[in-house]
C-alpha cells in the first residue's frame, strides 16, 4: 500500500499504514531549502486541490492501478461509484494493486484504495474505511495536510505566496510532494473527527454503521498477532484502533443500532474471471 481522499484528503489513510512499494523513490537529496517566513503562507482549499491533482497523478504512474474490468476494480465500482459526489465533493477512485493495507483521499477528491485492504475488508467494512477518507477531505485536513507536506518537501519556495497561486511545479517535485502525502500525519483530534463522519456516512446512506467497529477490530486484531514494521509505525503514530472501535460501538448503542456485526463474504474476482475457472475444472 492511501483509500486519506480516507485523501478525502489524506492523505493518509485511517490506518496509516504502507510500505516502500507504493511510494515513489527520488532520492534523498531534498529540493530546496524552506525561505524565511513561509510557515504563514496563504494556502486555499483550491490551491491544496490543484496540487493533490497533479501530486495523485504522479503517483498513479508509479503505482500499479487496477484496469476498468480487474475484478478489484469491479468491486469498488459496484460498492462505491453511487457515492462518486458525496457530500458536495466531486471524487475519483482507483484501485493500487498491492499487498499494503491502506486506503486515502486527497484534496481535489482522488480516493485510492489498496487491493490489500479489499482482501480483509467486506464491502461496509470498505465503505467505513472510504468514509473516513472522505472525512478528512471535507474537514478541510487534507489541505492543511498539503501545506505540511509542502514545507516537508521543501519547495514552498515554489509557491506564490503574493498572489496566493501555486506556481508551476516539476514532475520531480509534485513527485516529492506525494511522498510527503503518503508520509504526512493527521493529528488524533482529527483522526477521531474522521471517525465520526464515517460513521454518519454509513448511517446516512442505510449502511451497517457496525461495521466502522468491525474494520477497527480487524486492524486491533492484526496488530496484535502480526509483527511487521507497517502496523508498528501505525500503532506509534495514530490512535489505538481497539479503542476507536469500543468508541465507534459506543454511537452506535447510543443511537439504538448496535449489534454485533458478522462480515460478509466478498470476492474481487470479476464474475467473468469466476466463470471462466469454473468451465475449466468442469472440463477436467
């Protein structure tokens, strides 16, 4: 591994969570060194958008994206793609193909989710996760998150701070800003926020608002059993995802919803690709 639109913005997702594949390596050499004064340069929503355009852009070409009749593809169309303007945002989806656990959304309404995330997730358990993502977006953290990820990858000198415009910036250095993306941390006051709109995203839409409790249970589970450096760097930086669990059951026993949730079955294999292997082992 993203899906943080959750990014969205995110820019990073509501786990947190990738690895080296998914990003893009241009080196450690930084671009520039931050000017005098640009800790208070002016940055719009507008501005954050136009920027995560081109930054998710660069990163679709460096990635390996789901093609429109992959099954994952087809999956995320069928649970997702009636929600492509929610909440007066405008979003685009695809699916990163890889083993990595992760989901975000950008500024301008990009929302990139990981095949490793469909292979745990049923299809509420996704729609949680998105929701999040989107959360970030429209609590405008994905534009905050965008100016830090700037002055990370030290090219706010790059933009114009006097007519309040992003200047035009190199492949190379939209390149460095979504690394920084990828890398960027939301606080956990707005992770949290986050939270919450998923959860009114899921009730809001006649969802199973349980399953915002079953996706953080998953997570808690694998951090618990699994030793790996993604889920370690997760857990340091974000809050207890058994925590934000008990709290996502919590509004849903307030509002008279709550049950124990069972996950579904799913498959990302496109129906053709299933019947296809059928016919094969009838032919044996």
């Amino acid at each position: 591994m993203k899906m943080r639109f959750f990014m969205a913005a995110i820019v990073v997702s509501m786990f947190g969570i990738h690895s080296i594949q998914a990003q893009i390596n241009l080196g450690e050499k930084a671009l520039g060194a931050l000017q005098t004064g640009v800790a208070s340069f002016t940055f719009s929503d507008e501005d954050a958008a136009a920027m995560s355009k081109e930054a998710v852009r660069k990163m679709d070409s460096t990635n390996s994206v789901a093609g429109p009749k992959d099954g994952y593809t087809l999956r995320l169309n069928r649970i997702f793609g009636k929600h492509a303007n929610e909440n007066g945002l405008l979003l685009n989806y695809k699916v990163y193909v890889t083993k990595d656990v992760n989901a975000f959304a950008t500024a301008d309404g990009s929302v990139r989710v990981f095949s490793g995330l469909m292979d745990i997730m049923d299809d509420n358990q996704l729609l949680a996760v998105i929701g999040h993502e989107i959360g970030h977006v429209a609590n405008h953290d994905s534009r905050d998150a965008m100016k830090a990820a700037l002055r990370k990858a030290a090219i706010v000198g790059a933009v114009s701070s006097q007519s309040d415009k992003v200047a035009k910036l190199t492949d190379s250095q939209y390149g460095q800003i979504a690394n920084a993306i990828i890398d960027s941390k939301y606080s956990r006051k707005q992770e949290s926020e986050a939270d919450e709109f998923s959860y009114s995203f899921l009730k809001r839409n006649k969802y199973n608002v349980n399953a915002e409790e079953s996706a953080f249970t998953i997570l808690a589970a694998m951090s618990g059993g699994v030793s790996s450096d993604f889920l370690s760097k997760m857990m340091s930086s974000h809050p207890d995802p058994q925590e934000r669990a008990d709290r996502a059951k919590a509004r849903a026993t307030v509002d008279g919803l709550y049950k124990p949730y069972v996950q579904v079955k799913f498959s990302n294999k496109s129906t053709a690709s299933a019947t296809k292997k059928t016919t094969k082992k009838k032919k044996k």
